[in-house]
C-alpha cells in the first residue's frame, strides 16, 4: 500500500513555464506560473485553510464539538467545506451571493451550511455576517477568520515560499501574486525575501472599488485584512477587469492553461513588470482554475 490522507496532497503544485503569451518578451526573461488549481479542492486557498484547521486543533480552539464558521468570496469557502467533510466537522460558510454558480453547487455537493450575503456588499458584506454570527454563537463556532488568523501567511510561508525557491533552484527575481486576504504576499513574499534577498514581490490588486475579479481585494475602499503588511511588497500593480478577462483568456487559447480571472490579473501584472526587464525569473501565483467560472462573463 502506499496511500496517505487528502491534506498531505495539498501542495507541492507544479511550476509550469509559459511560451506562448511571453513570446514577444526579451529572450532571457522567463516566465512560471505556479498552477495552484492543482490542489485537491482546486484553488490555493487550501494551504491556509489546512493550516488554519490543523493550528485550532492542536490549541483546542477547534474540537469535534464544534462548526467551523468564516466568511469567503468562494474558494476558501471550498477548502473548508472539503477538509471539513474529511476530518468530520460542520461548516457554515457567509459567502456573497454574486459568486458563481459553479461554486454554489461544490459548496453544496460538500455538505457546508452556506448563508448568502448582500451581492452589493462583497466579500466585506460577508465578513461583516460571519462576524455577527461569531459574536453571538458564544461556544458553537470556531471563528477561523481568515483575514485576521496568522495561520494563513504561515501556510504560505512554510510552504509556498520554499516550493517557489526549490522549484527555480533559487533563481527567481520577480514573484508576483494578487491581493485578497493577502496571505499569498505576506507569509510567500515575506519568506523568499529571506531566502532571495534581492527577490522583487510584486502585488496586484484590481484597479478600481468596482471590479470582477473574484478573489482580489481592492485594499484602498475594502476592510484592510489584519494580516495585511504593505511593507512586503515592493510595488503595486493596478489591473483593469477587462484586461485580467482578456489575459485569462489568452492562457487557455495560447498556452492550454484554463484558468480564473485572478490568474488573469496576475500574469498580466507579470506581462507589465517583465517588459521593462532585460534578464528575469518571474514566478506568477495562478489562485485557481477556469472551470469554475464557466456560467460567468468571463467566458462569455
Ligand atoms: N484569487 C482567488 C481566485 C482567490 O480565491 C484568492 C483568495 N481570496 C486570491 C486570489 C488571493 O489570495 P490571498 O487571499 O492569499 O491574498
């Protein structure tokens, strides 16, 4: 036999190159995308979920008695209810009720309790019901609260970061990422800064309060994430929504890579950053697969 248990297959994702929409780049600046759609329940978020899960329950926070509880634009909402339904817990998810359909159906197929927030608030809609809900179920809830829980850019930084770095035998100068719950930058950027001294960590966020791309945070007009720190980053790289559609668009027609739109986004900051480089090795974190926003505009 040789078989382990689903958490242990989180992680450790394939770093593939791109070599169709770099084509007109200079011939040594090369491009990766780190393909975290390959994870079990198909998006990055499984590496803080399962550190989050795993930190509560060995301080006690979490026990088989009771929900785990939080609030998510979707895919994190999809690794807790997956990892909930493998270590026996209930899951009660505050999600906005714009996200898309397809995610609606896995949370479901999952078995988590999922409450539908105000479509106009956003995901800061949710986190405001999700913390109500915390406030007041007095021991009912393990409030794992993303936004604000250390366990999320540690997840990054113990795993994320040292995958990069192994995987580009330490050769990475850029690594560009976007901004949601900023768990990616902050706990990915902060370790391959120790690792890479000289490594550039490159963050983008959607270029205005009103955008479409699901998953990324608009830090200026959204509740400011308590693990956020600005000082991990180097520079900010504002995207547009059309442009991040567009650019998702052209991984699955010129590279075979079906992604969502904040891959978009983020090879596109990439695509930004790459044309004012000579010499580079760009690592862009993919969040999730497109198979998951197939009923939305972005493949329409
Ligand atoms: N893209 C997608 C599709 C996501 O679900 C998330 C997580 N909210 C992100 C990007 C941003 O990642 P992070 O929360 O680590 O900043």
């Amino acid at each position: 036999m040789n078989s382990s248990s689903l958490i242990d297959a989180i992680g450790n994702t394939p770093l593939l190159r791109l070599t169709g929409v770099t084509r007109d780049l200079p011939r040594h600046v090369e491009m990766y995308v780190k393909a975290e759609w390959f994870n079990p329940g198909g998006s990055v978020k499984d590496r803080p979920v399962r550190q989050i899960i795993l930190d509560a329950e060995r301080d006690r926070r979490l026990g088989p008695d009771r929900t785990i509880l939080d609030s998510s634009s979707g895919n994190a909402g999809i690794a807790y209810a997956m990892i909930g339904a493998a270590r026996g817990y209930r899951v009660h998810l505050v999600v906005p009720g714009n996200v898309s359909e397809e995610r609606k159906h896995i949370l479901r197929a999952y078995g988590a309790e999922v409450e539908y927030s105000d479509p106009l608030e956003g995901s800061d809609g949710a986190i405001l019901v999700a913390r109500r809900l915390a406030e007041h179920g007095g021991d009912r809830y393990f409030y794992a609260d993303q936004y604000n829980n250390l366990s999320n850019p540690r997840a990054h930084y113990e795993t994320t970061a040292p995958e990069i770095f192994a995987q580009t035998e330490g050769r990475v100068t850029h690594v560009v990422a976007g901004l949601g719950t900023s768990g990616t930058i902050v706990g990915a950027g902060r370790r391959l800064r120790e690792l890479v001294p000289s490594v550039q960590i490159m963050a983008v966020e959607p270029a205005g309060a009103l955008h479409g791309i699901e998953g990324l945070k608009h830090m200026a007009s959204a509740i400011v994430p308590g693990i956020y720190d600005p000082s991990v980053h180097q520079r900010k790289i504002p995207v547009r929504t059309e442009t991040a559609y567009a650019v998702a668009r052209r991984l699955a027609r010129e590279e075979g890579l079906l992604v969502g739109q904040s891959s978009g986004a983020a090879v596109a900051g990439a695509l930004e950053v790459a044309a004012e480089l000579n010499e580079g090795v760009i690592v862009v974190v993919c969040p999730d697969g497109g198979d998951r926003y197939l009923s939305t505009a972005l493949w329409r």
